[in-house]
C-alpha cells in the first residue's frame, strides 16, 4: 500500500480554507531531454487531445494545465516505498524514448536497484497507480457532472420565476393601460358634462335674479298705489 494517496483540492466545489489540504507532491521538477536520434517518442500531448472525444479547443489551455499538473502531482505523492513502477517510469520518461533497448536498460539499472525487479513486479505496481487514478478521475467527474447538472437545475428554476413574474407584470401592465384609456375617456367628457351642469346652474341664477326683480318691482308697484290713493 501506498503511505500517500492523492490529495488534491476539489476542482468543482470549493471546501473552504479549513478543508484545503496541501498536495503532498515531489517539488523537484523532471526535464525530458528530447532524443532526435530517436525513431520513437511518447505521445504529446497534441496527439492526445486529437484522439480525445472532446475537442480540444473546448478546454481552455489554463485549466488544461492546472489539471495536467494535478493529475502529475498526485501521480507523485503515490510513490511507494522501494523501487517500483513509478521509478521505472520517470527513467523512461527521462530519455524520453520508446525505443526497446531503452526499456532494457532501464530494467538493468532497476534490478541493480532493487535486484526482486521483474515484468510482473512493474505491471503489478503500473495497476495500482492505473486504479488509483481512475479512482480520482471518477470522484472529479462526478463532482463536476453533479455540479453541471445543478447549475442547469438553478438556472431553470432561475428562467421559470423570470418568465412567472414578467407575466404578472404584464398582466399589472395590460391593467394599468386599460385604466388609463378609461380615465383619458373620462377627461374627454368631463368638460362637455360640466358645462351643461354649469349652464343649468347659470339659468338658474340668472331666473332667480328675475324672479326676485319681478315681486320686487310688484311691491314696489303696490306701495307706490298706498303712497298715491290713500
């Protein structure tokens, strides 16, 4: 068993600063020295993106990176103790050559390293570090399926309370045109509607002035026949 498994920070969900935990990675960095006598080379990682299922230029290249990086850091806090596939690994990788003699070199140096060295003790170890990887990558794409999938989730509850209060605004608007059509129609006969209340008053006024000048002037008419016949 390994002493380190993968420790790496969520990419889909952020923990929070007490729940981060530092990669427990190799700080020493490997340079591949490019061999151009060499007829074989490992795939880059240009060809690997090609023959991915999703197109390349779908991921941005900074994240690319960042995970690349991730995936390499946690390949090296798996490193067993003693010599295994990892080690064999980045002496391959160092020459950066596919070539067999590479190969049996490289199981010359690891048996002097470590002389219980053989096919099966590498392929042995290689499936470890296969299943220990795949474990990761499950776990990171189910948090961010299940991420996606909830984002998705928001955003229709999101357009469907949009879509519920633009109709009821609507609807208020719709309301208020129709009160203000009925208020402009109003405004329209309220001045023919009060000049008729107005003129009704005006006669009103004008015969009670005559009203009032008639009996006074019938008064006025009997007094002056006192004055003059008695």
């Amino acid at each position: 068993m390994a002493k380190e498994k993968f420790n790496w920070k969520s990419l889909f969900v952020n923990e929070g600063a007490n729940e981060s935990i530092t990669t427990e990675a190799s700080s020493k960095s490997t340079n591949f020295p490019k061999d151009d006598n060499s007829n074989t080379k490992f795939p880059n990682q240009n060809t690997i993106e090609e023959s991915s299922p999703v197109p390349s230029n779908t991921v941005n290249n900074s994240v690319l990176d960042t995970v690349v990086e991730m995936y390499q850091s946690g390949f090296d806090s798996l490193n067993m103790p003693g010599y295994d596939f990892y080690e064999f690994f980045k002496a391959i990788k160092a020459v950066n050559s596919n070539e067999p003699s590479v190969y049996q070199m490289a199981m010359t140096m690891a048996q002097l390293s470590d002389p219980k060295t053989s096919n099966e003790s590498l392929l042995k170890s290689a499936d470890f570090y296969i299943d220990e990887i795949n474990k990761v990558h499950k776990q990171y794409a189910e948090k961010g399926n299940f991420k996606r999938e909830q984002i998705k989730d928001n955003q229709l509850k999101e357009k469907d309370k949009l879509v519920s209060e633009i109709s009821i605004l609507e609807k208020q608007i719709i309301e208020l045109q129709t009160k203000i059509s009925n208020k402009k129609i109003k405004l329209e006969t309220t001045d023919s509607s009060l000049l008729s209340e107005i003129l009704s008053i005006e006669q009103k006024i004008a015969a009670n002035d005559i009203a009032k000048a008639k009996i006074l002037e019938t008064i006025k008419t009997v007094m002056d026949g006192i004055k003059k016949n008695l």
